[in-house]
C-alpha cells in the first residue's frame, strides 16, 4: 500500500527543494504517492481551519503525511491535518509553535533546540544523494552573488577561481553561476581563457544540472554565500572548498558554516591555498535520508508499507 503524501509549496524553488528531497528519500524506503498543493494564502487558510474544510484536497486520497517548507505553508498544513488527518512535518523553524505540528525538522543554525516535536538537521535538506559515480578529474565551481550577509569582490573571486584552475590543469571543470551574481563576474573571468574551464551561466541550466553535475564531480568549490549549495556539494560525497567573500555580518546561517569548517568538512580558499590539499569528508552528509528513516521509524509507516 503507498503511503499517500502531501506535499504545501508555496512556489519558490529552495523550499520546494526542501521538501522534494524528503520524499525522494522517503519514496527509498517504502512506496510513496506524492500529491503537490499549492499554499493558499494565510488569510484563506485560516477560514479554513476554522471550518474544517481544506477545498483542494477533496479529490484525492486522504494523507498520511503532509510536508511543507516555507511560512506560508504552516497553516494550509494545518487546514489539511484539521480536515483530513495525517501527520505534518514541516522542514524548517516554524513561525507558529512547534508543538503545533507532529515534527519539525529544523537546521542546526537556525537556533531552536531539540524537543519531542523538534528534530535537528545539519543544514537544510536537499535533492541531492551520495553518489558513486565520482570522476576523479572533474571539478564544479558554483558562484553565488551577494546577500544580506556577504559582501562580493568579483575580482577576488575570479582570482581565487584562476588559481585553483590553474594548479589542477588535468581536472576539467565546469562553472555555474546564480540569479544573484554581479553581472561584471563572467566578463572578468573569461579575461583568462581558462583552456580547462567551461563556463555554463545559470540561465542555460536547468533544475537538474547542478544535482548531476554534482553526482559526477570528485571536488566542487562554493561561494561562501551559498550556503544551501555547500550543503548540497557535502551531501554528494565531493571534497568541498570555499570561495572566500566579504562577510558584512556572522548571522547564524554564518556560524552553521564556520562550524563545518572547524569540523573538517570543508576547507576555505586561503586554508586549501597554503596546504593544496582539500580532503574528503569521512562519509556524505546525507540528512534527507536520515530524517526519512526517522520518520518512518516515529510514525510506523515502514509497518504500514
């Protein structure tokens, strides 16, 4: 028998990410049937909760789990619950009470403690899974831009880039970039005519092309301001490093990854600089699956399978 999910987005792609992942990883272990639903707005849901009505699930089977990321999900999630049954879990801090939902699977930095209804996670989950199809000499660089917390020097980036290019002529490498970064950063770059770069820009990628190129690439160097992507890089099992930029604040998403470096799990750009060694971590962070196994394991749904 599935085990019927549905899954609240509220349209934006890194909470979408978040919860595609979970199920990924849960559909691993047990049949699963996934359902998307739209989060109305917060106004429309709370009608509803008060009514006992969720209109947009009165097609389709009844849940028993309803995942959502996102603040404008936590109350359409809880809709559905009042109206339907099933267990939601969402994956993030909520804005509401925790003891509200069945689980909450939260980040570490996010600064909210472990209770009976709080999971911790490192970092947030993702789509990516451990792979085991590594190239030793391909390599991945993911360029960010700048953020509430970090500054941005193209120039610093793109010499951090030239140097690590050049110093590693046998590995191929490709290069992506985000909606965020500066538009004088390829211009700057293609300036050295990296002969083993190729420059892909984020507007000729499509969702799946940082995950693939992930699965294939044995060392993948991230812009410290993406945080979400060093998560990513870690849970595919590659050796991660850091482009350095300008921090304008250590906010606790900062403090997550300083933490990761202390840990050994990745290594910034002036660490890797004076050694050239950027090491492996000892096994692949691979948090969607754990929380999948842990839920399965809470809400006996392995039984149910």
């Amino acid at each position: 028998m599935n085990t019927v999910i549905w899954r609240m987005h509220d349209g934006k792609p890194g909470h979408a990410n978040q919860t595609r992942g979970l199920v990924n990883a849960l559909s691993d272990i047990l049949p699963v049937q996934c359902h998307d639903l739209l989060a109305p707005a917060r106004t429309q849901s709370l009608k509803w909760w008060f009514a006992k009505q969720f209109p947009p699930g009165k097609t389709l089977p009844r849940p028993q789990l309803i995942l959502g990321a996102g603040h404008s999900t936590h109350l359409a999630m809880l809709a559905a619950r009042r109206c339907y049954g099933g267990k939601a879990i969402v994956l993030m801090k909520p804005s509401l009470p925790p003891r509200l939902f069945d689980l909450c699977i939260v980040p570490e930095h996010d600064g909210l403690a472990a209770a009976p209804h709080v999971v911790l996670s490192r970092g947030v989950l993702n789509l990516v899974s451990p792979s085991f199809m590594k190239e030793a000499g391909r390599g991945l660089l993911l360029v960010g831009g700048p953020s509430a917390a970090h500054g941005w020097n193209s120039l610093a980036i793109v010499e951090q880039i030239t140097t690590i290019v050049t110093d590693q002529p046998k590995f191929t490498w490709k290069l992506t970039t985000s909606r965020r970064t500066p538009p004088d950063f390829l211009g700057l770059l293609r300036t050295h005519q990296l002969a083993n770069l190729t420059i892909v820009p984020h507007e000729e990628t499509d969702p799946d092309w940082v995950p693939s190129e992930l699965s294939r690439s044995s060392q993948v160097w991230v812009s410290e301001d993406s945080v979400s992507m060093v998560y990513e890089a870690l849970t595919s099992g590659a050796s991660v490093g850091l482009l350095e930029v300008p921090q304008k604040q250590v906010g606790r998403v900062a403090r997550g990854v300083q933490e990761l470096r202390a840990q050994g799990w990745v290594t910034r750009f002036s660490d890797w600089d004076r050694s050239r060694s950027l090491p492996a971590p000892a096994h692949p962070l691979h948090e969607a699956n754990r929380c999948a196994a842990l839920i399965c394991e809470r809400f006996q749904l392995a039984d149910a399978a």
